[in-house]
C-alpha cells in the first residue's frame, strides 16, 4: 500500500506532457469508483477470512498483508471486473443522451443537418465546410475529431440551439451500422463521402464492408436530401453511380462528369490557387494557404454544400481564402529558425501519404527530411503498401528517419528498392528519439514531414 502511495505522489508530481492530456472524465470517475469498490471487498474479506481462522488480525499481520500484496499484481482484473460491473450503467447514461440529443435535432425545423463520412478526409473537409457557409450562415460543427454517437450527443445536447442554421457533423465508423447510428442521431440532410480507402481493414475486413458502411449515410438521407460525392474516388464513385437520390458530384480529375470542379490547379509552399467552377454558377478564382492537391478536393466539398444551400461564387470564394490549417493535417509550421516543418502526424493512409509527398516535393531547393513509423490499420495489405511508401519517400526525400524497426521493416526495403543511400536512413525506437537526432541533424533551408504518429507509450526496443 505504501509503494502505492508513493508511485501514486511520484506520477502526479511528473511533469511529462503527453500528446493528448489525460482527462478524468465521469464515465472514468465511475470505472474508478466500481474498480476500487471491487478492491475494497476483497480487503475486507481477506481480513474477514483472516480473522475467522486465526482469532488475532495483529498477530498474523504479515500473512494477510502478504495475500493482499499477492492479489494487487492481478489489479488488472479489478478494471475488468469494474467495466463488466459499470457497463449497464453507461448503456443506460448513454442511450438516455442519445435519444435526447436525437429529438432535440428532429425538432429544430431551422436548422440544417450536414453529414460527412470517409476513410479520411472527413475532417479537414467539415472544418473547412465550416469556414465557407460561415460567409453566409451561423454555423455549429463537431469539435476535433468528435465523430462517435456520445461525442456528438454531447454537442447536440449542450451546445446546438435555435441560434444556429447549420449544424455539420463528422460521423466515424470502425464497424458495419456505425454510421446508420450516427446518421440516425444527426438527422441529416446533406450528406458528403469524401474518400473510401483502406483504413480500418483490421475491422472492415474488406473494402466492400467500407463502401457498404460509408453508404449507410446517403440510405439514411431523406427523399429531398441531397448526396455529395468525391467522383474522384473510384469506390466513391462506384456509390455515386448507383445513387438516385439528389446528388452532386466533385473532383479534379473527372470535370467531364462533375458538377463542382477545380481547373488551373497551382500548388507550392505557400498555399493553392485555382478556379473553381459550379454548374450553374459560373467559375472564380480562388486561393487558399492550405497544402496539396486533396485539400483542393476537400474544399470542393465544401463548395458543393454552398451551392446547395445557395451561397454566390463570391461568398464562396471569400471563405475558401479565409480558411486555416487544421492541427496536423498538412500543417505548414515556420518556428523562425530556417527550417519548416510539415504535421501531417494524423492517420496516415495511402492516398494521404502520397499526397503529403507530393507537397514535400514542392519545396524546391531545400533538404527535404520526413519523419514516419509508417501506415497502420491496413490489414493484409499494410506491409505491401509500406513498401510501396518506401519507394515513394525515395523519390522525394533526402533523409528517412524511421520509427521502429520491425514495423518499418517494408518501408526500409522500398527505399533499397531504388537504391535509396542507406546511410540517409536513420532507425529509431521512439519519436523521442527522433526528435533528438533532429536536433543535431538539422540546417537552415531544410523542411521535415512528419507523417503519421504513434501514442506516447510507442517504444520499440
């Protein structure tokens, strides 16, 4: 109990920021409380057994204190225990708020409901979404990456009122009918499939449970709703085709068949200009500091949902100029020192990670470093497509820097595939460790690509 109490005081008093602050939220409150419930009775229990054998708790001191030392190495079992204990408890809190948060948004007859799901992209895309109907609207959006049915019962129980006209949702999915529940609860009635790639494999299993999944939002559109489609997709693309809802479709690469595109793309270090063209309205040029040609196709989204709710060319274009990085998503940081750095440290994907290459290739006349333990969640197909990753940064990069090595395993032989200098790859156990040979290693004119991140346990030795 001591050496508790002790390793108790010595962690509260570290002071290591971690990436993402520990929050004691209620739900945690209640866990801890049944688990430490649970930690009780067994103490009094073993004193009560204790007492009952031998007449003299003092006396046999070290034997009770030496089965309780025996049961805290099974502490674990105490949080299983607790959670299996807690668990209707949270059922019950949670579909209390869900249905709350769901009738409340049904009947807000003002306000108009935006969904947007994706293997990636979805973010970025309601951030921005945000940012351009705010030209014209009062606008409420999810937070971060609020994409779970109790985060987004927590922002539509607390923050959503009649004030507001439009509310954007990002709706998340690891499983089948997670995005029918999500859609179910935000009651859209526009909704945005910006992307469908190989993320969460482990889960989906395969790209056709994804497009069935991602799909469950344009099912759960009313009859006047109104889908959005990426046709630059090609599984999106394959949804779009067999949808007969209202639906308008965006791209870059197939304005043939669109009625939202981008033509006159420039992209460099400092931001994107392009013309933006919607069927009906005419073109404009328009200009964004954000980062590669995705992005473009990120605000293509955006525009479609301004079209739709009938924003001008001009109100459109003033958002898209006013839009900002969103944290680690292609993030262009400068700390003044010479060299820049690039956060794209957010689910790395395929697509994602060719695209931020292409955007590190844009900087021309500089060293160019990336920083990457690689793509994760991608099933069966992770160690082909980290390879290929491999071939990718060789094209591109001056130094690798990467995070494990086991997991890199594939993207250190796509580099050896091109004959990448074996001495410009540098192999670490740990961001940390990283971070400190980028101390050294750095000079002015170079610019670093972080891509893609690991939690702050990751340590592989």
């Amino acid at each position: 109990m001591l050496f508790s109490i002790v390793f108790l005081l010595i962690n509260i008093t570290n002071k290591y920021e971690s990436k993402k602050p520990l929050i004691f939220t209620q739900r945690a409150k209640r866990l801890f409380a049944m688990s430490l419930s649970l930690v009780a009775v067994d103490f009094l229990l073993t004193l009560f057994i204790v007492n009952i054998i031998t007449k003299n708790l003092i006396l046999y001191f070290p034997l009770w204190a030496g089965i309780l030392s025996i049961i805290s190495y099974f502490v674990a079992y105490y949080i299983i225990g607790g959670n299996y204990l807690v668990n209707p408890i949270e059922e019950n809190i949670n579909n209390r708020f869900y249905n709350e948060a769901s009738k409340k948004i049904v009947s807000m007859k003002n306000i108009t409901s935006v969904g947007i799901t994706g293997s990636y992209g979805k973010t970025s895309t309601k951030f921005l979404t945000s940012t351009i109907l705010e030209e014209k609207f009062k606008v409420l959006k999810t937070p971060e990456s609020y994409n779970t049915p109790m985060g987004i019962s927590k922002i539509i129980n607390n923050e959503l009122t009649n004030d507001f006209e439009i509310f954007i949702a990002e709706l998340g999915a690891t499983n089948i009918g997670d995005i029918k529940e999500v859609a179910e609860l935000t009651n859209p009635k526009i909704g945005i499939i910006t992307s469908i790639g190989p993320c969460h494999l482990e889960s989906f299993k395969t790209i056709d449970n994804i497009m069935r999944t991602k799909y469950e939002l344009i099912e759960s559109l009313p009859t006047d709703g109104v889908a959005i489609f990426n046709y630059d997709n090609e599984y999106v693309k394959k949804l779009a085709d067999k949808t007969f809802k209202e639906k308008i479709l965006y791209g870059i690469d197939n304005i043939e068949n669109t009625h939202v595109f981008a033509t006159d793309i420039k992209v460099s270090s400092s931001g994107s200009t392009f013309t933006l063209c919607i069927s009906d309205l005419g073109t404009i040029e328009c200009k964004t500091r954000l980062l590669g040609k995705h992005n473009i196709l990120n605000i293509l989204a955006g525009a479609s949902v301004a079209k739709i709710l009938g924003m001008t060319l001009e109100q459109i274009a003033a958002g898209i100029e006013k839009i900002e990085d969103v944290e680690h998503r292609l993030q262009l940081i400068d700390p003044k020192t010479g060299v820049l750095v690039i956060d794209d440290a957010f689910n790395s994907n395929p697509d994602g990670a060719k695209a931020a290459l292409d955007v590190l290739d844009s900087f021309k006349d500089k060293r160019k470093i990336i920083v990457t333990p690689g793509m994760v969640e991608l099933g069966e197909i992770e160690e082909i497509e980290n390879e290929k990753f491999g071939e990718q940064i060789a094209k591109v990069c001056d130094i690798a820097i990467l995070i494990g090595k086991k997991r890199t395993k594939p993207i250190y032989n796509g580099l050896k595939n091109l004959k990448f200098n074996e001495e410009n790859i540098i192999v670490v156990n740990s961001l940390t460790e990283a971070t400190q040979i980028i101390a050294t290693l750095t000079k002015v004119n170079d610019v670093i690509l972080f891509e893609n991140d690991l939690p702050d346990t990751y340590n592989e030795q």
